[in-house]
C-alpha cells in the first residue's frame, strides 16, 4: 500500500513538472514583445513618409542637377591650381596645343553679341579653366596672367582678341614669335559655319599650304 502511495506521488510530481516546463517554454518570445513607444514619438521611416511626398522624390533629382551659382564660395573660382605639375614635356606641349584650339574654337564661336548670361558664363570658364589646367605649373602663370589682364567677354571680337592677346603673353614666357592676331580667326577656323550660310558653304575656306602660317608659333 506504501508502495502505491509513492508511485502516485511521483506521478503527480512529475505531471506538475511537465506542465511547469510546457509553461516555461511557451511563453511570448524576445523577437514578438512589444516595444514601449513614448507619447509623440516618430519611427524614422514614419518621418520619412511624412516629410516626403509623392512627388518629392523627382524635385530632389531635379534640384540636384542644379547648381546654385549665388552659393558657389569665391575660393571656388579663385583658388589655387589644382593639378600638380607636369614634367613631361611632350605631353606638356600636346596639351598647350590641343588647349589653345579649343579655347581660341570657343572664342571664335561665342555670340557677337552675348548676353549678360553668355558673358557670366564665359568669365567663370575661364576661371574654372586655370584652376583645373592639367598642368598645375602652367596653371599658376595662366592664373597670374588673369589676375593682371581679365577676360573680356563683351563681344565676339573681344574675347577672341584677349585670347589671342593671352597667347601672345605665354609666347612671350615660352621663348616664341608673337602671332599676328588679325589672322587668328582664319588659323583656329573650325569650318563650322553660321547659320544663314547656303548648305554646302564652308566659312573661311582654307588657305593654301603655303599661305598657311607656322602653327608652332601658337604652341
């Protein structure tokens, strides 16, 4: 009889064990109780939502495009080289020449009678120009050379005259002839023509060989 007593004892003991662990082990686990939120406070993604609407996302890409010329600071357009120097020198002179073509091309193709914008928009290429010259020690002559002769964008033919003028100034540095600059728009004539020419018409056909000047007094 003492023997059935403890069989049930155990019985009951280990019944009350099980269903402890089963409660144990059934409980709300870490990954679903529920985070106390303090009165007013946002999620990140609810302040997201809030600030941008359904079209903000397309405004944000078109304002990134933009650049805000009033927000641009000084040093932008007047800070120093931003190239190192150059030692190569064929690579120096390929560069002087190739450079030249397109900043006298440029010239030659600005309006005859530009706009307060077209001439804004000159001056600060040209000052972006020096800044970002490949060659960092012929940027800091070419900046010096803008501090004493700014360009001159009021007209077609005075920036192509103060080009040909800034050229000149480097021949100068460089040990070479000084060009006629009469002649400047027939030796950088890119043959683009103007519009009001006939279909077919070249401006500024090109000279004979022998009419031709030195192009290496440009370099």
């Amino acid at each position: 009889m003492a023997r059935r007593q403890h069989l049930s004892l155990i019985v009951v003991l280990g019944f009350f064990a099980c269903f402890t662990l089963f409660y144990l082990f059934s409980g709300p686990s870490d990954s679903t109780l529920s985070v106390p939120r303090v009165p007013g406070d946002v999620s990140p993604v609810t302040q997201h939502n809030a600030h941008a609407g359904p079209g903000n996302q397309k405004t944000t890409a078109e304002d990134a495009s933009r650049i805000d010329v009033g927000s641009i600071p000084d040093s932008i357009l007047s800070g120093g080289s931003i190239a190192p120097k150059l030692e190569n020198a064929t690579i120096k002179a390929e560069l002087g020449r190739a450079s030249w073509k397109l900043f006298h091309t440029m010239m030659a193709r600005f309006p005859e009678k530009p706009t307060e914008d077209d001439s804004l928009a000159l001056k600060t290429y040209i000052q972006l120009f020096a800044r970002l010259y490949p060659c960092g020690d012929c940027a800091v002559h070419f900046r010096g050379l803008l501090a004493k002769y700014p360009p001159q964008t009021g007209s077609r033919n005075a920036a192509a005259g103060w080009a040909c003028f800034m050229h000149n100034l480097v021949n100068e540095r460089l040990h070479k002839p000084e060009f006629d600059c009469t002649k400047i728009g027939d030796f950088y004539d890119c043959g683009c023509g103007e519009e009001g020419h006939k279909e077919g018409e070249v401006e500024g056909e090109k000279k004979e060989e022998d009419e031709e000047p030195d192009k290496a007094e440009l370099q």
